[in-house]
C-alpha cells in the first residue's frame, strides 16, 4: 500500500499546481453525471491516471470524470475509485475543494474497502489517509509531513446540511432544526472534502446529504465520495449512515451510483437514526 500512499502524493503535488497555475474554464464535455466538466477536472483526471499507470499493484481505476472503469494492470491486487477534484465548481471563488481515493481488494465495493485517502486543497495543502487509523499530513515543500491521528469526540458542535431545502423531507427538516435549537453553528461551503474536514477536524458535528424529492437517492457517489468518507470517520470513531444503515454495508449496481448520506460522531448518527426509523 505504501506504493499507492506515495502515488496519491505525487498526485496531489501536481493537482496543487495545476489550480494554481492552469485556466479554470469549462470544456465542451460532460461527466457520467450530466455536469460540464471543467478543463481543470479533466487535467486532474489524467493526472492520477498517468500516477496510478506506474503502480503495479493497482489493478484497475474507477474516476468520476470517467464513464467507464480502465484496467491498469492484470496482476494488480487493488481497485481505486476517485474523485480528482470534488467541488470543482467553487473553484472560480477560490473555495477549497479536493481529491478523494477509495481503495478497494479485489474488486469496488463497500465491504472490500482496505483503505481510503483525501486531500484538501486550501490555504494549505492537506491529506488524510485512513487505514488501521485515520492520520493527517501536511504539505512542506515537497513532503508530506505526519501531523496527528484524528479522533472524534462523542458529540460535535457544526451542523452541515446539504440538499436542497425546499425538497427536503418535513422530518429530514425537523432533524437539521434540532440541531441548531441545540446551538450547533452552520458550516457548509458546499464542496464535500473541506465540508467533512471541518468536522473531523473540530472533534465532530454532523455532515448530512439526504433523499430529497428530487433526488430521491441522494446526490453524492457510493464508490467515489460516500464509502471513502465512511471508512474515514468509521477510523476516526465517528459513524457513517443512509439514515438507517451503516453506509459500508451498502451494495452498489453501477459505479456511479449515489446514495443519501450522514457522516458525524455518535450522538448526532444516533438523532439521525430515531428520527429516519419513524419514517
Ligand atoms: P460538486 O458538485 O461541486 O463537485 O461532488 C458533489 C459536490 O460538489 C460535493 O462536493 C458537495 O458536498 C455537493 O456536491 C454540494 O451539493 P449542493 O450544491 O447540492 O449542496
Ligand atoms: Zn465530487
């Protein structure tokens, strides 16, 4: 695994500089999910497609960018699916977004996840990377430096919630109430990986994205955003639901499914999940 842990980090080097330094506008393609890909996102893309292609234990890679899955190498044990830039959009204000890589055995799939890996782009340069523990590094120059392991405390104080509000559920709405007549603080920048950092990183809170009328499976992706995250705050000593499921025991049908989803510390899943089983 050490092979890939590196790979990530070469990526994120060169993700770093092409935000810095490429244009940020739209190219003429769209992704499996119907959104205009931004040149940015496509660079990135191939970025990690060129990292992985040196691996020899990666077996095949699963993008959000890409329709299709690509095999790499016939011999490989491990099964990769990314999201190269999550939140692209809030790029051209100069919001954080950031690179997600779930790492499966054998074949996509929750129950064969082994590992899952995050970067931050923001004012610096982050990575998390969850195996046995969930541990954060920090870019320096032109290393990754080990910060500390992240735990979650057993109640958080931030409240994020995604969706759109008029499509909301009335009890999925009494639910993100409850929390703030609890004096939790809004926080939600609308890209997922700074979104779900903030919470890891202050001890915990709740990060939510339910069915909504209109999207009635949620809007964020089981194999590249949800079971990474999952597998991350599940090391972290938090708990990750569909609302009244453990996300990691969810199957998949298309590796661009979505499924709806809340990632937090145990006293606001256990909220989460009075208030879904009564409906
Ligand atoms: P984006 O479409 O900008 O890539 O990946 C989906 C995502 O961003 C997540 O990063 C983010 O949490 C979510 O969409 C935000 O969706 P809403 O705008 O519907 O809140
Ligand atoms: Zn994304």
């Amino acid at each position: 695994m050490t092979d890939i842990f590196s790979a990530i980090q070469r990526t994120a080097i060169r993700i770093k500089d092409a935000i810095d330094t490429k244009d940020i506008g739209y190219s003429q393609q769209e992704n499996s999910s119907g959104e205009t890909q931004l040149q940015l996102d496509i660079k990135c893309d191939m970025i990690i497609e060129e990292e992985f292609s040196n691996v020899a234990s990666i077996h095949t890679i699963a993008s959000e960018e890409k329709e299709k899955e690509l095999m790499l190498h016939k011999e490989g044990r491990y099964f990769i699916a990314y999201d190269p830039l999550d939140g692209s959009s809030l790029i051209d204000v100069n919001l954080s977004v950031g690179s997600i890589f779930g790492i499966y055995e054998n074949g996509f799939g929750a129950q064969n996840m082994v590992a899952s890996c995050y970067v931050v782009f923001g004012p610096r340069v982050e990575m998390v990377f969850a195996h046995n523990k969930a541990k954060l590094h920090l870019l320096q120059g032109t290393e990754f430096e080990f910060v500390k392991e992240i735990r979650l405390n057993e109640k958080g104080k931030l409240n994020a919630p995604g969706g759109t509000q008029q499509n909301w559920k009335p009890y999925h709405k009494e639910l993100v109430d409850s929390f703030f007549a609890e004096v939790y603080r809004l926080r939600y920048s609308g890209g997922m990986v700074p979104d779900l950092h903030q919470i890891l990183l202050k001890g915990g809170g709740l990060f939510s994205y339910p069915g909504t009328s209109d999207k009635p499976d949620g809007k964020l992706r089981k194999l590249f955003e949800v079971f990474p995250f999952a597998f991350i705050f599940k090391t972290a000593g938090g708990e990750a639901i569909d609302g009244k499921k453990d996300l990691m025991e969810l199957d998949f049908a298309h590796i661009h499914d979505t499924s709806p989803c809340f990632f937090g510390s145990k006293y606001e899943m256990q909220r989460v999940k009075e208030v879904y089983a009564n409906n």
